[in-house]
C-alpha cells in the first residue's frame, strides 16, 4: 500500500478522503483499494465526496458509498450537488463549498480523479485535491473512457481474487443510471484491472499517479 506516513502504525487510525467528480469516479479507479483499506485498517475514517449530479446521482453516490464503506470506523458523505459537466465554470463557488466543507479534514491520504484527464470535471476536482489537502498522500485514480486518455501510472495496488470481484458486483448493483453506456461494464474493468496487474507483477492491481511521496 502507500507509505502514508512514517509514524502511523497499521493499527493506529487512517484519514482517507475520495474525493470524485461523479458518483462512480472513486468506485472505478479506486473501489478495490478502498475495500482493501478497510479490510487492513479497521480504524479508518473516511469523508467521501462527490461533487456533481441531481437527485437520482446524489442518491446513487450515497448509496454506493454507505455499502462500500461500511468496514469504516466513520463515514461522512458530501453531495453538493454541482452541474455536471460545468465544474471549471463553477471554481469560485466549487472553491468556496470545499473551504467550509473541509475546513477541519486533515487526511492522510487522498484518492482523487486526475490532472492529465480528459473530462474536465476530472480535471477541476483534482486541481480541488492538490490546492485543498496540501501535505496528505494524493494518489490520482485511472477511470478508463472513450478520449483514450489512459495514463503512465507510477504506483500499483495489488487485489486479490475475492476484492476484484467485489468491486465489479458493487458497480453494476449501484449505478444502474450507467449501464446504457457502451463501455460501462464488466468486462471493461476487469481488462483495465488485469493490465494493471501485469504491470504490477501479479493478476489485478489498480493503478494510480502520486505526483508526491515522502519517504
């Protein structure tokens, strides 16, 4: 996993902020990771947010979040509700909304869409991530789609069978408002999961772009 901090023991408490752009962005790039988090660190506590959509992609995103957290020792949900496909028109109230919002998150880690993305709302939010949470672990997740903007990552999580096959169930039980799109299924992210592992020397691994570690 990521060297989170040199003095948190593995069994000491875990700040983890998921910070996403749509209500299934951090369940794509990063849903195996976070069930394995929990797994590992019972202790952790998690404040989850996902900055765009109306009612039934807020209700999505609660939901979604509620099942997959529900190893943490605490879980605050944010749905503010921004338009979707608008987040770099909407900065100052987006930077207004994070200043309070997060005001008193101090995480060890954050996972967030990334910079080199091609949704412009992917985007917006990681720029959100790096201005907001100077000095926490930003790992930028990989969220396959049709602008061929797949990344050279630099940091692997390695998954075994059971937590891949977790992951793929929890997306297609909780964005049924996604299963029309072509690219959105199965087969799709078992593919991405499968490369990764290769790459990582092992069957499934998630990748991820940290730009910044402390060792």
């Amino acid at each position: 996993m990521f060297d989170l901090a040199s003095s948190l023991g593995p069994s000491e408490p875990l700040h983890l902020v998921c910070l996403g752009a749509h209500a299934d962005d951090i369940e794509i790039g990063a849903g195996g990771t976070v069930l394995r988090l929990l797994a590992e660190r019972p202790l952790t506590h998690v404040v989850w947010a996902v900055l765009t959509g109306g009612e039934d992609r807020q209700r999505e995103a609660r939901e979604s979040a509620d099942a997959l957290l529900a190893g943490a020792a605490s879980v605050r949900i944010e749905t503010p509700g921004f338009r979707d496909g608008h987040l770099p028109w909407q900065g100052s109230e987006l930077k207004d909304w994070a200043r309070e919002a997060f005001n008193d998150v101090r995480p060890h880690l954050v996972l967030s869409t990334g910079r080199d993305d091609c949704h412009q709302d992917h985007r917006q939010t990681a720029d959100l991530a790096w201005q907001t949470f100077r000095g926490a672990t930003i790992a930028e997740v990989e969220i396959p789609k049709w602008d061929g903007d797949s990344v050279r990552p630099n940091a692997f999580v390695r998954l075994d069978d059971a937590t891949v096959e977790d992951k793929l169930a929890h997306l297609q039980t909780h964005f049924a408002s996604q299963r029309a799109k072509g690219w959105y299924d199965p087969d799709t992210f078992r593919a991405t999961l499968r490369l990764r592992g290769i790459e990582a020397g092992c069957r499934w691994a998630e990748a991820f772009t940290c730009r910044k570690l402390t060792w």
